[in-house]
C-alpha cells in the first residue's frame, strides 16, 4: 500500500514537472505587454505680467504643451481674482491663466500663470481709485502679518462707483493666509463728496466660504498722506474691521 502511495506522488511531480515545461501552457502574465507612459510637460513662454494701468488690450505669452517633445493641444482658461471677470481684458483685477493638456492616457498637466491689471491711481480728492497696499484691525488688535499686505485694487466702476477688491483689508487672505476663498469681495461704495468723506455703500456683502453680513460703517480719505481708512462690521463675530489703505505704485 505504501509503495502505491509512493508511486503516486512520483507520477504527480513529474505530471507538474512536464506541464511547466510545455510551451503550450500559458504562464500568467505571458500575454502582458509592457508600455512606456510619457507624460505630458507644459512650458511657459515667459512668468507671471504686470500691464500698465492705462492698457487696453492684453496678448498672452501664452505656453507650449509636449508629450515626449511631441507638440499636443493646450487648453487655456482664465479668471478673475476680485470682480468676476472672464478676460483680462475686463479691466483692472488678478487674473490667473490657467493651462492644461493631457496625454492619451487623460493624465493631465497643468501651469498657470497670474497677471496683474493695476488701477490707476486717483488723486484722492476727485477719486480714490488706484492700488493699495493695507494694515488691517480687528476690534482695535493688528497681530504681526496683517499689515502692509497686497495688493488691493480699488476699482473704478464710474458715476462716482467704486469696488472694494477685500473689504476686511485681508485680514483672512493675507493675514492668517487663506487666500481669496476667505476675503470679502464685492462691496461697492458711491462718492457723494470725497472731501467731505461723504460715501454710501451699495449694500453688505459676504465674507467667503465663512458667511455672515459686512456693513460698510464709513470711510476717511486723507489725500495728503495717501490714505483711505475703511471701517467695516462683521456680525459672524461680531467684529469691527479698521482698514488703513495706502496708495502704492509698487505692487508686490
């Protein structure tokens, strides 16, 4: 009986011996095949641009998309940092240009870059249009990193208009470094009389991503120092935002 068992598993091994050996038996993974994945690579023609605030066309650099140095098709796309618009060409704001392509697998690549379109500066006695740089306060505290930030762009819309790029003087953009996904867009002051320091507000506006209601309370232009001061509440606290705006020609 044991001879029998003995014999047994001989005829096994030599079954599975002669098996791995036969050509005709497939071994996994002998139909894979190996490829060469080339990634897609964008290059830009030149950095980040900073117009004139007197432009009135903009020409983009623009950018060259590969795959393995072959040239493959670039998607461009733009948008504004403060007042929504779709070109740069809308006038003064940030703008981020974005770049994209992919290669035939749809693995993507980007790059971007960002231009600035300053406001001219106003003589803050017939207008308080122009860039800015801000020291910004919440109920009367300005920890280290909340001042001379920017820049902030006060734009000129006409008929005595004017947006505010952060109504709270980033104190969330630049100061804790959230960026613009927490600033306070879209407050619109009219100029009944600047010497007077005589303005309205269009109506209160939301802080990003945190909510809540910014009531424009006044605001104090000083031409000879070159300074706005904006006071604006907040009720998500409540907190009193006291922005000093001075007007800058240099921008970063």
């Amino acid at each position: 009986m044991k001879k029998s068992k003995y014999l047994i598993y001989i005829f096994s091994i030599l079954g599975l011996i002669s098996t791995s050996c036969d050509p005709s038996v497939d071994s996994p993974g002998a139909d894979d095949k190996s490829q060469v994945t080339f990634l897609p690579l964008i290059t830009l023609e030149g950095g980040n641009v900073v117009l004139d605030c007197e432009a009135t066309s903009y020409s983009d650099p623009g950018a060259v998309a590969s795959v393995a140095g072959e040239e493959i098709n670039l998607n461009t796309n733009v948008r504004s940092k403060y007042f929504g618009g779709t070109s740069v060409e809308d006038g003064p704001d940030v703008y981020l240009v974005s770049y994209s392509a992919f290669n035939e697998d749809e693995i993507p690549a980007t790059a971007f870059r960002e231009v600035l379109y300053p406001e001219c500066n106003g003589d803050l006695v017939t207008s308080i249009a122009g860039m800015y740089t801000a020291s910004v306060s919440r109920d009367g505290v300005s920890p280290d990193g909340y001042q001379d930030n920017g820049p902030f762009i006060i734009k000129d819309l006409g008929n005595n208009r004017y947006a505010i790029s952060d109504a709270q003087g980033g104190w969330y953009e630049y100061g804790r470094a959230l960026g613009v996904s927490y600033a306070t867009l879209g407050m619109i002051l009219v100029a009944n009389d600047i010497p007077s320091n005589n303005f309205t507000s269009e109506g209160p506006v939301t802080t990003n991503t945190f909510g809540g209601t910014n009531t424009f309370s006044s605001l104090i232009v000083d031409p000879v120092a070159g300074t706005l001061t904006l006071r604006v509440n907040w009720d998500a606290g409540p907190y009193a935002f006291e922005t000093v705006f001075t007007q800058t020609d240099i921008y970063y």
